[in-house]
C-alpha cells in the first residue's frame, strides 16, 4: 500500500465466500524486518503474535457472508514480498 524510509504498510483482504460469517486467521512470513503493528480499520482487534519473522493474526471480528475486511500491517527493514501468506491455511494470492 505505502513505502517509506526503511519500511512499508501493506495489507490483506481477507474475502469470505461462504454462506455463513467466521473468524479468520492470517499468517505472514517476511525475510528480516521488525513487525510494528497490524490492525483492522473500525473494529475489535484481533490477536497477534510474532516469531522468527512470522506473524499470526488471529481476527477479534467475524467476516460476514459474501464480505470482506482488511488487516493492515506496518513492517520495518523487510522485505516488501513475504515468502508466505496464508488465510485459515490457505495460500494468499496477489503477490
């Protein structure tokens, strides 16, 4: 989303394609880098946690049926193309 001086906000939208609202979990592997934040605009955060250039954020929201929300995150000194990402397991599109 925005780069500057040494580090980037970028973002994931998490798309819910089923018929019924759920949580969701989404999990990021960078190379290097200092996570500084991660959150969702308007809404009960979730829970985050950080590990050897990973990190897991686990929604405090539900995604409705057939909606969407964005998890915004603020990385230092990464790499602005994560080696992984997945949602609820499933391998993140769009890099």
């Amino acid at each position: 989303m925005q780069s500057f001086d040494g580090g980037f906000i970028g973002e994931v939208l998490i798309v819910n394609a089923s018929g019924a609202a759920h949580g969701w979990t989404v999990r990021f592997d960078f190379t290097g880098g200092r996570l500084v934040t991660a959150w969702v605009e308007g809404v009960p955060q979730g829970t985050l946690r950080q590990s050897d250039g990973s990190f897991t954020y686990v929604s405090g929201v539900d995604v409705s049926a057939g909606g969407s929300v964005p998890l915004r995150f603020h990385l230092e000194r990464a790499s602005t193309t994560p080696r992984g990402c997945t949602v609820d397991g499933v391998r993140c599109g769009g890099f």
